[in-house]
C-alpha cells in the first residue's frame, strides 16, 4: 500500500541523514530526496528510492543547490531567565579588578539572576524566554533542553519549569525539560539547608507532577561536591528523572565517576576532565557535551579539547549553553566556534550538533537524523557544501525549517 506523502524535498546537493552508524559521521547522501507523510520521514535515498512514494498532491521542496540536514537538537540551554549580566560580560572582558567592579555595582554570578527570574511573572518570564526560542527556530533548532536553576526557591523553579511547557504548547518546537534544583544555593541559605529541601521537597514535587525529564547538578569547586552530586542525582532517579550532570568546567573533582556510575545522560563541559574519567563516560555510554559558546563567551583559560575524548570514545554532542552569561540562540554559530577554537572537523561538529544532541537528550529513536520512521524536523541550508556551516558564518545560513512534517520557518522568519 502506498504511504500518503504530504511533501518532498528533492534534489538536495547534499543530504545529510546523520544515522548514528554513518562511518562519515554525517551518512551524507549526494543528490539526495526526502519523503513526508503524518509528520514522519516515509523515504530517504536518492531520487530512484524516493520517487515512488511521491503522490500528485504532495509539496515539493526544490533543494537543488543546497543542504538538507536533521533540525538541530540543542541539548544544553538555560534559555528561561530574567533580566541581563551585559555588565558581567564586559567586567570579564575589560579584566577590571574586584574593587573596579565593586565600585561600579556589578553584580557577577550566577545567583544575580535569581533577583529578576523570581520577580518576572509568568507570561513576562514566558514572553522573554520566548524570543529566544523564536531566534533558535529559525536558526534550524527542532529540539531544545531547558534547564530550571534561576530561581533555587519552589515557586520560581516551578515557574521556569511551567515555561518550558508553554514553549513547547505555543511554539513548533520540542521541548525537553531538565529541574536543576542544585544550580547553586541562595545566598541567605546554608547549602546543607538547601540540599535537604531539593530532597525532600523539591525532587518529589517535580518528580510526582512529572515536570521534568533530567535531574541535573553543578559539580565544581565552590559549587557541589561530587558526593552532594551523587545523593541529588539519585534521588532524582528515584523520582523518575534522568541524571545530567555540570561536571569538570572550572576545576575536576570527581564528576564524571558519578555521571558514569549514575550512567547520566550526558556529562557537560569537561574541560578539566581526565582521559581515565573520560574513558568511564564513554563506557558507561554518557554523552559528552562540551560546551563552545561558553568558552568563548568567558575567554575559558583551559578551553575543552575534544581530541581525547574522541579517542576515548566518547559521543560529542555540542549545545548553545544559551544563559544570562552566554547570550547564544544560534547552533550554526556554535559549529563555527566548535571547528575553528577547538579543532572540531565539520563532519564531527554537525553530528554533535543532530544525532549526537539527540542522544545526550535520550530522544534518539525519533529525532536528530533523517531516516524512516522519524520525525520529520529538517533544515534546508542555503549553501552548497556541508563544510560551509562552518566557514560562511554571521549570516544564518538555514532558509528553511520542518518540524514535524510542518514548514515553520523561512529566511529567518517564523512562519506559523
Ligand atoms: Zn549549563
């Protein structure tokens, strides 16, 4: 029986699947054509396997020319804040000394976030947190981790979490949501305090009402402990959440052995992980999720290497990392920054980008690479080689974005 196609994408340049088993890394196909039907890829290959399934009433997408690639899963954001840390940026980047900043009332950090993300109501954290999602749609993202963590009181962090579900109601974007209780502790609370209201209050309440699928920590030196990270983490499983962890971005405390034993689904910024820690990820089938954007955004004195994780093994995923400090919508701009400030080849940094994200986000069976049976997120981009992603960069190169068999996006406008 004939499948009902609803659109086409023929004659892509270079189509690029990103099947997890692709020895490319990218599965790319040269003149490649996609079939759409129920929201679902009914066809993938060349235009002889594609072309039966084509029926007259389909839409057809002439992509001669171009890229076809998978939506963008970003699998690392904490895109639902208040307010702005423009001061905090440019303290960083002028070095002013601690008195400079004193003097001047810039606030640092990540707990000046909290002031405003609590104060926001709803539809005004909604709308702000919006706009940024709005930029990342276009930019050919499909697939976003939102974070809590701005607000470390129940009120607020059940607010940021009820954003994430208005993004996904309201926005042809998929949403995954992550509770990180444990982003750091207020400043008029005793951690010990803090840690025992995560367990006993927090952990429970978004677990029972099932508002989040991660569980996730910060393990870092005058952060948490990889101990205190280990009890959140459980006890987030415990809840029916998934771990994630913070782990090795300022210092390397012990991180990853927890992530590994916990078997998180990724372990994220590991700039100061060792190759013994990185090879217990890989074994424990941890996605790694260096983070580029941040990087650069801090002028990072020891910025990730992804060579020996790759040789340990490790699966890459890369993400915006988008925050108050690291004010990034944009996945082309973190492959630029992933090939050119860390060696990234292009072919590795797209994977990390699709089916790699989608894998840190445990969603591998239905998004991150173009193949039958999957969700039909896809991205046309408007240049003619894949390894141009990394090199034409300041214009948004995504011209079109599907999701779920659905254009909701072109030449950098939402179109829904
Ligand atoms: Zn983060």
């Amino acid at each position: 029986m004939k499948q009902h196609v609803e659109l086409v994408i023929k004659n892509a340049r270079e189509l690029l699947t990103c099947k997890e088993d692709s020895p490319d890394l990218i599965g790319l196909i040269k003149n490649g054509w996609v079939a759409v039907g129920g929201g679902k890829i009914v066809a993938v290959g060349t235009e002889e396997t594609v072309k039966p399934f084509i029926s007259d009433s389909a839409q057809v997408i002439d992509a001669t020319g171009r890229v076809v690639a998978p939506g963008f899963v970003d699998s690392h954001t904490h895109l639902v804040f208040g307010g702005t840390r423009v001061g905090e940026y440019f303290a960083k980047i002028e070095n002013l000394p601690d008195e400079e900043i004193k003097r001047r009332g810039i606030k640092i950090g990540i707990l000046t976030t909290l002031e405003p993300t609590r104060e926001h109501d709803l539809e005004t954290l909604y709308s702000e947190s919006a706009s940024r999602v709005a930029d990342m749609i276009v930019s050919g993202t499909t697939t976003v981790e939102s974070k809590s963590g701005y607000g470390l009181d129940r009120e607020t962090e059940l607010k940021q979490l009820k954003v994430n579900k208005l993004l996904e109601e309201r926005l042809p974007i998929s949403v995954a949501s992550t509770f990180l209780g444990a982003h750091g502790w207020p400043h008029d609370m005793e951690k010990n305090k803090y840690i025992d209201f995560l367990l006993n209050e927090m952990i429970p309440l978004v677990g029972d009402g099932k508002l989040a699928e991660f569980c996730d920590a910060w393990c870092d030196e005058g952060h948490f402990t990889a101990k205190e990270c280990g009890i959140i983490l459980e006890a987030g499983l415990k809840a029916g959440m998934r771990p994630k962890l913070h782990e090795g971005g300022y210092s390397y405390i012990g991180g990853a052995e927890v992530a590994a034993d916990l078997k998180a689904a990724s372990a994220d910024h590991l700039n100061y992980d060792p190759r013994s820690s990185l090879r217990k990820l890989a074994l424990a089938r941890t996605v790694g999720c260096p983070l580029p954007g941040i990087d650069f955004a801090v002028g990072h004195v020891l910025p990730f290497d992804p060579k020996p994780m790759i040789e340990e093994g490790l699966e890459l995923a890369i993400a915006t990392n988008c925050c108050p400090g690291c004010w990034c919508t944009s996945m082309p701009f973190i492959i630029v920054l992933a090939c050119r400030n860390h060696g990234m080849s292009s072919e590795r940094a797209i994977r990390a980008a699709t089916i790699a994200g989608a894998k840190a986000l445990a969603r591998e069976d239905r998004v991150g690479s173009i193949e039958v049976g999957k969700n039909a997120d896809i991205q046309i981009w408007n240049l003619e080689r894949h390894e141009d992603i990394a090199y034409h960069y300041m214009t948004n190169p995504v011209s079109l974005v599907i999701k779920d068999g659905r254009v909701v996006a072109r030449n950098s406008m939402l179109d829904i």
